[in-house]
C-alpha cells in the first residue's frame, strides 16, 4: 500500500515513536529547505513525538511554502 502521498508534495506518517510530515524540497530555496530535517535530496521532513509538539501554525506555514506556484 505504501505511503499517502498529497499532490506529490507532502505526506503524513505514523511511525512507532513519532509522527513525520514529509515534503517535497525540489522547488524550494536553500533558506526554505533549512526549515525541515533529513538528508533527502527531493524529500525532507518535519518530526513530532507528542501532541503537544504539534505547532499547527507551523505546519500550515510549511503547507504554504510547498503549495507556492
């Protein structure tokens, strides 16, 4: 089945300790690609281990850089 995947953008994943928002940083600036975690070269991530980590202002910022055009 694999991983959920949104415009080929992002996705969320549920692992055993943490949850991780992935992104796709092909598009994105060096400054913009510091704002995630990883070594991928297209994907990158962000990482929570708790609900009170969420920052969903966060988030929803993050979801606006990758949904620029």
């Amino acid at each position: 089945m694999g991983i959920l995947r949104y415009e080929g953008k992002y996705y969320p994943v549920g692992l055993k300790d943490h949850a991780n928002i992935g992104f796709s940083i092909e598009e994105m600036s060096e400054d913009e690609k510091k704002l995630f975690e990883g070594t991928g070269k297209t994907m990158k991530h962000i990482k929570t281990f708790s609900q009170k980590e969420i920052n969903e202002e966060e988030i929803v910022k993050l979801l606006k850089v990758i949904k620029k055009d």
